[in-house]
C-alpha cells in the first residue's frame, strides 16, 4: 500500500462518516417503483377522469383528480348539464365517504363478520324457492335514475315475475307529484328554467337550496343577476316562505307567511290571472304584497314562472301548475319515468304486518332511521324472516337485518345515472374498492344468479340502447365526456292543467317546518366530517340541527338562543336547541332532518335531533306542534355569532337597490389613499379575485371545495365551541334591513392577498411574506406559531393549528391510516402550533406556470382557476391576472360597484368584492323585502 | 410628575428617621445580617413555603402540560389569538419594571428613603423578569423554535424580521434581564463581602467570599464602585422606560382598533411603574413583618411609595381617559365601537372592575391617615396589582373579540391552563423570593449603613 497523503486520510474519513450516518437511519418504507409503467402516468402528475355522483337518486357529473391512483378531489364537469362544471358541497365532500374509516368493510350476518361465500351460500337455495314463491320476494331501493339498474330490476323481475320492487325516498315531494297528477292527470316533471325567468316567485320552495338541481337552478339564477356596467335589467326575486331559505336570502322581496296563508297567495295570484276561485284570508299587507307581485307576473308573461314548495297541499301545486300555463313559464315539463316509480314503502310495511314478505332486499336506503314513524317500519322488519341489507354502512337498518352486505363507494363502482332532466351519464371507479365490497348492479347480478362486473352490466345497457353506435368508440367518448350526447327525458307536450278545486285549509297552529339539511341533506351524509362541520349557510352553526323560531313566538315560550325545546306531534317528542332566527312567520317552527342517526358511524352518531321521529307521514309541515321548554341550554357550536352590521360596519356590504346602481359612478383612480410606499416591486403577473356579492347564494360549495383541495383538517365540535375553525374561507352572512324581515347578505371571504398586508411587518420570523406574484405567502417551516399576523389581521382569515388537527391529534378517528389517503400531495398537510391560511391555491398556479412555461408562453387569463372558484355554481368568485388589462378581473375591478372590504386602512387586499345588486320593485308599497 | 411630589413630601415628613435614632453601624448590619447568617428558618418561613412549594411545582407541571399537548389547552381561538400568557407576560414585566427603577431612579434622584428598598425590589426584578420571559415562549404555537427570534448563523441564512415589534421585545427582555443581574450583583457585592466576613461556617464564607469577588472595602474600590453603580443607574432609567414601550408597541405597532395608539408606550411605563410599586409595598410589607425591620423599613416609607402609587394612579386614569378621547375624537366607526364595547360589551364587569382598581380606589390615598395605615394600602396594593391584570387582558381580549368585521366577533373562554397560568406563577415567584430573603440580604447593609454616616455628618 502505497503512503497516504494527509488530505487522502481526511477523504477516506469523511467518505466513511458519510457512510456511518446514512447507514444509521433505516428507511421507514419501502418505496418499489412500476417495473411497467401504467399508460398515461407520469408520477407526480394527476390524472382526471369525468364520472358521475349521485344525489337523491339523481346524477350529477363530475371531474374527479385522480393523484397515483387515489381520487384526491372532485370538481364539476362543464359537459354535464345538472353539473355546468360546478359541484355542490355534497359531491365536494364525497371524498371524505370514500376514505371514511367508518364505511362497512365486510359481510355481516347477525352483525357478526362473515363472508360473501356465506352470504352466497344462504341465497342460492332461497332464491331457487322464491322464484316459484310468489310475491314473498322484496326489493328495497331509494330513488333509482340508474339506467343500468332499471334494466336489472326489470330483468329480475322476469326471474321472479312476483317480485314486488318499493321505493322509499325521504325527501321525496309527494305533494309535488300528486299536485301534477291532480293538473296534469299524469305526474309530469317540471324542471323551471330560471336563466329565462324575469320575475321568479317562488312559494315556500327552495330552488336555491340544497337539492340534485341546485346547481342549475343557480346558474339559471345567477344568468339574471350578474349586475354589469351599462347593463339594462336584472331578474326579480319575490320569496313568500314560512322561514328563512336560501332562495329568500338571495330574493329581492321577501314575504315570511305560515305554509296555510302561502297557500292564499298562490290563489291571489290565480285570481289575478281570471281564476274564480274565492279570495283566500290574507292580512292587508299580506295581500298588498301579492297583487304586487301578481302584477308584476302579468306585466311579463313568458318570462316570469311561479315555483310551489314542499310545504304547500297538492291542490296548490296544481294551482301553480295553472298559473304558470297562463304565464307560459319558462318551465320545461317532463314525462315521469314510471318505471322508476314502484310500490311505495307504506304497501312494503302493511304486507310485512301481514306477514306477506319472506326476504326483504333493502338496497342502499336506511328506511329504519328516516321512514316516518307512523309507518312502523322498523316493528315490520322484523317480521321478515330474511331481511338483507346492502348499504355503504352498517346503519340503523342494517343492525336490523339479518344480512348486511357492504357496498361500494361510487367512486370505486361501475354504474350510469341520469340528471334529473334525463340526461344520462356513466360512473366509472377512481378506484379499486378499497375493502371487499360490490356495486348495487354487481349485487343484483347475484340475486339473478350471475358473477359479473360491473363494467360489463353497465355495457350492457347500453350496448342494448339504440344510442350507440360503433360501441367501442361511443363508450371512450361516454366516458370521456362524462355525458351521454343525445340522452335526455322525454318531454311532455300539448299539456294543459286543469283549475283544481281547492280544499278548505285549517286553521293556523304551530306548525313544524321541515326541510333537508343544507348540510347532510336526508341524513346519508351523516358521517362525513366535512359536512358536519360545515357551518350551515344561514345560521353559520355546525354539528347539529337547531329548532328556528321567530322572534315573537320565542317571547311568548320565554325561550332564548341555546334553549331545548321539547317538541311533541304526532304521539312522539324531541328534543333541540333552539335558535331565534331572522325571517320566520308566525306560529312555524323549522327543523332540519338529516340529524340525530344511532349507528352513522364515529363521527356521525348522536349529533343533532332525528326530525324523521316527528313525522307522521312524507309531509314537511307537521301542524299541532307543541313546544315547552325542559330548562336545558345548550346552544350549538357556530362560527359566526354577530349576524348585523352595526353603526360604521355597514360599509362592509353595500347593498343597491338597480336604479341606485344605475346611478354609481366608475371608480377612479383618485380614490386611493396618498401613499409615501413606492408601488410593489416585481414582474410578471399580479394574481387577484373578484368576488361578485350578487352572485354569491351561499351554497357553501367554495368552503368545502377549499378543504379538499387545501387538506384542512376537521377540528370537531369541542374546538369549535371554543371559537377555533380551519375553514380557509368562510362566507360571511349578513342580515340588513329590521330583523324581522331582513336582507341576507352572503360574503365569502378568503384570503384579501393585501399588497400592504398588515400581517408581514409583525411577523417576528419572516413566516409571512409577499412572493413575486404580489401572493401574501405563508411559509410553514419558518412559523413559530406567535399569531401576531392573524391579531393584526382586520380580515381575521388566518387559522392557526391550536392542536395537531392534522398531525398527531385527529378528531375522533380522522387519524386513520386511509383518512391520510385523500390529502392532496401538492399541499403540505400543516404540522402544530403553525399558522396557515388560504394561497389563492398557489399549487394550481404553480402547475399552470409550469404548463406555461414548457410551452414558452404567458399564463392565459382563466388558465388558473382557483378551487373555490371552480366549484362556484353562480360563477360568484372571479380569479385572475391583474396586470393583463383584458383580464376577467381587470374588468370587474372597474365596474362601479366594485369595493374593497375595509378599504379604509390602506392594505390594498388583491381580494376584491362586487356590491350586491338587487331590482327591487319600484311600485310603493308599505311593506318590502 | 411622581418624583416631584414624593420629594416635597420626603422634605415634609423629614421628622420622621429613616433609621432608628439609637442606631449604630453595627447594630444596622447586625440587624440584617443575623437573621440570615444565625438565624435558623422560623415557622413563617416554612409556613410560606409549604404554601408557595405546591404552587411552584403546579407551574411546572401546567408548563409540561401545555408543551406537551399543544397551545390549544389555552382559551385562545381564530379571533382572541393572544390571551392569557401575553397579558401574564406585560404583567410580570410590568412587576419587575419597578425594581430597577426604583432603584435606578431614586438613586440618581437622590432619594434616600430608598436604601431601605432597593434590594429586594430589585431582587423581584429579576425573579419577575424571568416569570415574564417564560410567557412569550410559551405561548408560541412552537416554543421550541422560540431562538429563531436571535439573529444567530444558521444553515438558511435567515435573520429574524427586523419590523416586528416581538423581535424588538425579545431583545428588550434580554437585554433587561441581563442588565438587572448585573445591577443586582453590582450592589450586592459589599454585602457579599460582609456576609463572607461574618459568616461562621466554612461553607458560607467560601460561597458568600466567591461571590463578593475579593472585595476589601478599600476607598479605591469603594470610588470605583459608586462610579460604575452611579452609571449603570444613569443608563438603567432609559432601558426601563424602553423595555415597557416596547411591550406597549407590540400592541401600538399594528392596526387593530385599541392597540394603535401612540400613548401606549409611556403609558405602558407608567402603568409598569404602577403595579411595580403596589407589589414592593406588598413585599416591603412582608419583609417589614417578616424580619422585624420596623426600625429600618418605616412607615415614611410606606407613605413615600403610596405617594407614587397615587401620582401614578392619576396618570393612569388620565391615559385611559385620552385613550377614550382619542377614540372618540378619531371618529372612525371602529374605534369609536372599541370604546363602546369595553364600557357596555361582554367585558364590562371586568372593565368597570379595573378602573375602580385602578382609578378610584388608589384615591383614598389623598388622605395621609390612610397612606401611612399598612392595612389600607395593602389593600390598595392587591387591587392594583389584580386590576393591571385586568387591564393588560381587556387591552387583549377587548379589541380581538371586537374586530373590524362583525362575523368574526367572538368571546374568549378562559380554560383550567389558563387559570393556572395566572395563579401558579405567583407561588414560583414567592419561592424564588422566600429562598431569597434565607440566603441574602434583604436590604442594602452598605446603603443604610451610608444612610446613618450621613445623618451623622449632618
């Protein structure tokens, strides 16, 4: 060997450190790469796929980021009618379903685990039997608009020509249906089309609200509000509701009557229109208000439509149905698909008493939580001798069966589904299920004998269709697309509704409003921590449901906010929290339902009251209500507590009425407040929003859609209560106007990206600084956690990580393994004690950059779009570059109602708002909106 | 304003000695002295310990607590982001503003009476200065990064962000901690050097001669002394009054409703000055009954610091009153709210209760029968010292639950931790203080011993 020179040794030593320290640490996983690369994937980039997602049976189209085989995040598909490119939170939140750790993951029999050769074992000689058996053979589904799944019950109703297929949906709106039958003589569909509607009233309906055609009834909304320089007319919004919705939050007249009186409207307004009916018993203003509105739908017919909600009788359904064929609404009306309309869950109960049913199939419905209570369903069940429970969850119906068998999530399943105008859609999985369960089609392929895949049933359909052509190709395109071209309901013509008599309404009394939950909708998303912790739209609160009460009935129970009331009807109490609301007629009461399941899982059990255990029947107005209060308070936890705008704080919504808008002056430059500051430094673009109050109907898609895409984290009820959330954005509601019939106000509020951010200076650490894109940019790493920022923030949009919400001290069992599945790799999932806040999804801007830049070229404007952006339904939220003059942004920054929120202070936020504009009706009148 | 007035009625009430008349230079030190060197721990001593031991451990264990499962113990939410360890914090700055003060102040204001006090005041100093140090770190989302507010060399070659005030208030801190030890220790010395002289037991002359550094009480050394005493003095009155406007521009340094207000900085000094007096008086009080020093700590002392108490008193509610005004005056919307919410918001129990602490209780010290009763100005004292609390709190809670925007208006609710948190601390600092007064001396020996060489040049 030869000698070593000194600086030799040092390399050898040092090379053998290296070796010491990199051999100390074992790694924590092994990571094996593809030895064959799957198509189309490049590691580190997502893949989008258009499927379908469901709601209350119906379709709505969606674009689903895949990232390395797990779906990450959902966004609309513009293809898709009932979606336009927009979600709802529902579709936001159905993330979190598929990774929930709670979802059933294995055959039960008894409630003991089992497996699916069992369960096939106890089927095939009962199944033999029951096809000579007769009618002894159930079906149980909810609302089905599968295509696929229409063909099967058809088909296995051939197997067993005796089987008797029920539907049960708990929100379906019977007096809707029987409202048509009674104008029509058949139920026809109607589908209003608010985009044509000048003059829109809508009596106790909620087209606004949460619902499978919320999407497109607000893009037809927001088609007659978007309030524009030079612009001539916008549409008119009259609301007569029992309580506050959001179709009156966002109305421009607002009347609060009991469900009995709207019901006397509807007839002023027919009366208006030449029908002999006899004049209804409305008080003066009451009245006033209706011959205005009823002027103002004459003065516009062929534009102005008439909408009736769930509250109302059948015969005032019928009689809209006759106002809206004289107004000739813009309303497009539908054959009903009677096929998916079987026997009816009562017939199911009384022939389970007669003892009439051998085997119940119950597929995907939890009639023993949300069947009224007066039906007994849950006693009849267990007159079944072989109850079988297919179902997402081992539920309150599944702990009652004798099987249950899991289901899969419908990201991880093949299926079709149609919009509620028919337009049809597939469902193709993101996803291999995740646990050994099956699809509905996959399980009634069973029933029939056969093991096949969901794929090939569902190409089954529509192989057999006439729409296909070249099938091969067609199904790439159906799939592709996310819509079938060309599939749509058949429309039902040369209709001509029949003036209904009317029946004689009792007399008022406290009646029990009951609506679905702007959340959890009938209750199947109970278990979704994202949803429960969604701040409700009107009320801000999260975790429960609360009793809303008006003012003057509140006095005269002595109740106060945070009081239980018992509520008795029907035989059967309850128990929740009240809360005095805005807007609310006399002698109602509203409930959500949705709230208090049993067996919904960790997160979902126990929270709220179960208003299903009010009802009678499928009605959603429970007259003879009593309430009393039991002397408990608790008021729900909520993220907003101060609902007006007080003294000096008005500024902070302006609201006009359309003349006054007429009359605003551009804004100019002069405006801006002398400044010593040079102008931010820095090239390229300069990101900003531009946030259209008008628009913004408070739908709550944006705040979910931010979570998903941002992975914040659910903190739970207790953290709340505290006055902690982690919601990036919020949407401020603001009641105008007397409290008791105020204006509401909605207001996102994000991030403002001030260019002076008042957050920076205090910073000790430099954790909060301006990139070069004019971004207010948080940088985790470098957060010591002093929160100086969010106190000196006058937006207060900075959230702070109190707890390791995401990071060691999950919410009940967030902290699963599979949870940690959904986050989306391109955001750093924030550690404790670290401020965070919304980036204007600085990742999506990155990745457009990126895009850019291989392709040598500028970002184009509309090329980012932002997640809260994206899932707007309205279009409400606009994101752009604010140096390209021609940009989206730059031009609504000079519309006259442009204002910045707390401009006063000089931070120059990048977050910008459009005043709300409404059209009120210039007639006198005593009493407005 | 304060020292004027306490100095017209020092010359007043100069009939009153401020040493005992018979006594003598030996008799002075034997009397601080030998209760420490010979004196074996009395029951009072163990009784206060036995008291201030729990609480003390109960500090550590709340500590553990809140580092170990996270910040969010704290009441603290999305709105109300301070709370309780940053108004601990300005309180226990503000307790150990006065001790050198006093001591710096009075010094070079010639005012004798304070010999007797400026020992252990600035032992509180600094045992307050270190409670207060600890509340910032802990109320750090991530306290283990608390030493990113250094400019130290690091990989990242990142300095801190020299325009945020919490970086000014992390040097503010240090640099007054490490001034007072030194302060401390520098007038400590003489006595060390005494204690080491007649301490009887190997073990406290080889501890006590350590520390007293070879002291011999030579002219030189005694020349030397006084200069370097005199000029740290001369340099302890502006850091004192910088540290508390600092803290004052942690909220003054921002755009919130109630903080950005220029007076805060010097009525954060004031309001420091304030609450440090009410805590010597109590402590004087103490050490008077403790060791018997009625001799030594007078009741012209006692009416020479109720005194200040009531001049600062007056200028307290003279602050609050412009901090009023000028709310008023600003007329913007949400200044004018701020005021509004403090008088009449959820608050208001707790406001009305600081000012009548604050404001109008100190008043009955216009009548000398109560500034020279022990009991009423104990009692005046207490209430000062609960009402600065509250002051500093409201200041916290009053403009972040009552925002610029309504929807995010929300009440803090205070939690166990932050209960502990408050009263804890007090009985880290009684121990700090109690092991104090067993192994120094409480009162400047070598000041009063001065004291009486003056009296008897005169």
């Amino acid at each position: 060997m030869s000698e070593m020179s000194r600086r030799g040794a040092l390399k050898l030593l040092a090379g053998q450190m290296a070796l010491l320290v990199a051999g100390c640490s074992k790694p924590r996983e092994e990571i094996v790469p593809y030895v064959r690369m799957p198509e189309r994937m490049v590691p580190g980039m997502p893949l989008q796929f258009a499927t379908t997602l469901e709601l209350g049976g119906y379709g709505r189209g969606v674009v689903c980021t895949s990232f390395e085989g797990r779906p990450i995040k959902v966004e609309g598909n513009p293809l898709h009618p009932a979606s336009l490119g927009a979600t709802d939170v529902f579709a936001e939140a159905a993330i979190f379903s598929l990774y929930d750790p709670d979802r059933s993951q294995s055959v039960r029999q008894s409630g003991e685990i089992s497996n699916w050769a069992a369960f096939f074992d106890a089927m095939q000689p009962l199944l033999g039997d029951l096809a000579a058996a007769g009618d002894r053979l159930r079906l149980l589904t909810g609302p089905v608009a599968s295509p696929t799944l229409i063909r099967q019950i058809k088909a296995l109703r051939q197997r067993f020509p005796q089987l008797v297929w029920h539907r049960h949906d708990p929100l379906e709106d019977q007096a809707a249906r029987e409202g048509a039958i009674m104008a029509f003589g058949r139920p026809i569909t109607s589908l209003p089309r608010l985009a044509d509607a000048e003059i829109v009233v809508s009596l106790d309906a909620d087209p606004l609200g949460a619902g499978p055609r919320q999407i497109v009834n607000a893009r037809g909304f927001a088609a007659r509000r978007r309030a524009r320089k030079g612009l001539d007319g916008i549409g008119r919004l009259y609301a007569v509701e029992s309580a506050l919705t959001l179709t009156g939050a966002n109305a421009d007249h607002r009347l609060a009557l009991p469900p009995n009186e709207i019901a006397d409207v509807a007839v002023a307004i027919s009366r208006a229109l030449g029908a002999g009916l006899p004049e209804g018993a409305l008080a003066k203003d009451a009245a006033a208000f209706a011959s205005k509105l009823a002027r103002d739908l004459l003065a516009h017919k062929g534009r102005a439509l008439v909408l009736a909600g769930p509250t109302l009788d059948p015969d005032v359904h019928a009689l809209c149905h006759w106002i809206n064929a004289q107004l000739q609404a813009p309303i497009d009306y539908l054959e009903a698909d009677e096929a998916a309309h079987p026997s009816s869950l009562t017939e199911l109960v009384r022939d389970c008493e007669a003892a009439k049913v051998d085997s119940l199939f119950v597929l995907g419905c939890n009639p023993v939580y949300d069947a009224p209570r007066d039906l007994g369903f849950a006693q009849a069940i267990r007159k079944v001798e072989l109850p079988v429970h297919f179902g997402c969850y081992f539920d309150e119906t599944a702990a009652l069966c004798e099987w249950h068998i899991p289901q899969s999530h419908i990201l991880e399943s093949w299926s079709d589904l149609e919009a509620p105008d028919g337009a049809a859609s597939l469902v193709q999985p993101l996803i291999a299920p995740l646990y050994d369960t099956r699809s509905v089609h996959e399980m009634i392929a069973t029933l029939q004998g056969r093991l096949a895949s969901g794929r090939d049933l569902v190409r089954e359909t529509w192989q057999a269709s006439a729409l296909a052509g070249d099938f091969e190709n067609w199904w790439r395109r159906a799939l592709h697309d996310g819509i079938i071209a060309g599939s749509a309901g058949k429309p039902a013509l040369s209709l001509s509704p029949q003036l209904p008599q009317l029946k004689s309404r009792g007399n008022a009394e406290l009646t029990l409003v009951l609506r679905p939950d702007p959340s959890l909708y009938d209750g199947s998303f109970a278990n979704n921590a994202w949803l429960q912790e969604l701040p409700k739209p009107l009320t801000k609160e999260v975790w429960g449901n609360s009793i809303g009460i008006g003012r003057k009935d509140a006095a005269a129970l002595g109740a106060v906010d945070g009081d239980v009331l018992r509520l008795t009807a029907n035989g059967r109490s309850l128990d929740a929290p009240v809360r005095i609301a805005s807007g609310h007629a006399p002698g109602v009461l509203t409930l959500t339902l949705g709230h208090g399941r049993t067996a919904a899982g960790g997160i979902g059990t126990g929270v709220g009251a179960n208003a299903y255990l009010l009802r009678a029947d499928a009605s959603f107005a429970i007259r003879g209500v009593v309430a009393t209060r039991t002397g408990e308070n608790r008021p729900l936890p909520s993220t907003q507590k101060q609902f007006t705008l007080d003294g000096g704080a008005a500024d902070l919504f302006p609201s006009y009425a359309l003349d006054q808008f007429r009359a605003l002056a551009e804004p100019s430059e002069k405006a801006q407040l002398p400044t010593f500051l040079s102008p931010p430094a820095g090239s390229g673009a300069r990101w900003g929003m531009v946030i259209d109050t008008s628009l913004c109907i408070g739908c709550n898609a944006c705040v979910v859609a931010c979570q998903v895409e941002n992975n914040s984290p659910v903190i739970g009820p207790e953290e709340i209560a505290v006055g902690r959330d982690m919601h990036w954005l919020r949407i401020d509601a603001y009641e105008i106007g007397p409290p008791e019939n105020p204006r509401t106000g909605f207001q996102p509020v994000p991030c403002m990206h001030c260019e002076t951010a008042p957050c920076e200076p205090v910073c000790p650490t430099g954790a909060s600084v301006h990139d070069s894109e004019g971004l207010n940019v948080q940088v985790y790493n470098r957060c010591i956690g002093t929160r100086f920022c969010e106190a000196n923030c006058p937006y207060k949009v900075r959230r702070f990580n109190f707890f390791g919400y995401a990071d060691g001290q999950e919410y009940r069992g967030l902290g699963a393994d599979v949870m940690r599945a959904h986050n989306n790799p391109d955001v750093t999932v924030r550690a404790r004690g670290v401020m965070e806040k919304c980036t204007y999804c600085v990742q999506r801007i990155s990745r457009a950059r990126h895009t850019a830049d291989k392709e040598d070229r500028l970002i184009s404007d509309g090329e980012v779009v932002t997640a809260c952006q994206s899932a707007c339904p309205t279009r409400a939220i606009n994101f752009g570059d604010l140096s390209q003059p021609e940009a989206n942004v730059s031009a609504l920054r000079k519309e006259p109602h442009h204002y910045t929120l707390l401009g006063h202070l000089d931070t120059k936020p990048r977050t910008t708002y459009l005043a709300q504009v409404r059209d009120i009706n210039p007639q006198p009148d005593g009493k407005d909106g | 304003m304060s020292l004027a007035i306490s100095s017209a009625r020092g010359a007043e009430a100069a009939e009153e000695p401020l040493v005992p008349p018979a006594a003598t230079e030996a008799s002075l030190t034997a009397m601080i002295a030998d209760p420490v060197l010979k004196g074996v721990a009395g029951r009072g001593w163990w009784i206060a310990i036995a008291c201030a031991a729990p609480l003390a451990l109960i500090t550590i264990v709340a500590i553990g607590w809140l580092l170990g499962s996270g910040i969010g113990l704290l009441g603290n939410n999305t709105s109300v982001v301070w709370g309780v360890p940053i108004a601990n914090y300005v309180w226990w700055i503000g307790i150990g503003n006065a001790g050198t003060l006093i001591s710096a102040l009075l010094l070079l204001t010639r005012q004798s009476w304070r010999s007797s006090i400026n020992r252990f005041a600035e032992a509180m100093t600094l045992f307050a200065v270190s409670i207060a140090g600890l509340f910032p770190i802990l109320h750090l989302g991530r306290p283990q990064y608390f030493y990113w507010l250094a400019p130290y060399p690091n990989t990242m070659t990142l300095w801190p962000q020299w325009r945020s005030a919490l970086v000014w208030d992390f040097w503010s801190i240090i640099s007054y901690l490490l001034f007072s030890i030194v302060f401390f220790y520098v007038g400590l010395l003489p006595d060390l050097a005494t204690f080491r002289d007649r301490s009887k037991s190997n073990r406290g002359r080889l501890m006590y001669g350590a520390f007293a550094l070879g002291w011999r009480g030579s002219a030189r050394q005694w020349r030397i002394h006084n200069l370097f005493y005199t000029t740290m003095a001369g340099l302890a009155v502006p850091l004192v009054c910088s540290v508390h406007s600092i803290v004052g521009l942690d909220f003054a340094a921002s755009l919130m409703p109630g903080w950005e207000e220029t007076i805060f900085p010097p009525y954060f000094v004031v309001g420091a000055m304030f609450s440090g007096f009410a805590m010597v008086v109590l402590l004087a009080a103490a050490i008077r009954w403790g060791f018997r020093f009625q001799g030594i700590l007078t009741v012209r002392h006692f009416e020479a610091m109720a005194i200040i108490i009531l001049a600062s008193s007056l200028i307290m509610a003279l602050s609050y009153a412009t901090e009023w005004f000028s709310g008023w005056y600003s007329g913007k919307a949400a200044e004018r709210g701020e005021v509004a919410f403090a008088f009449t918001g959820s608050y208001a129990p707790l406001f009305w209760l600081q000012l009548v602490c604050n404001c109008l209780a100190p008043q009955i010290l216009w009548w000398p029968r109560m500034r020279r009763s022990l009991p009423a100005l104990i009692v005046v004292s207490l209430g000062i010292l609960v009402g600065m609390w509250l002051e500093r709190i409201l200041i916290i809670w009053n403009t972040l639950s009552n925002g610029y925007l309504p929807s995010m208006r929300r009440l803090f609710i205070p939690t166990l931790e932050d209960g502990l948190l408050v009263i804890a601390p007090l009985g880290l600092f009684a121990m700090f203080f109690l092991i104090f007064v067993r192994f120094l001396p409480a009162i400047s020996m070598h000041e009063m011993r001065q004291l009486l060489h003056e009296r008897e040049r005169s």
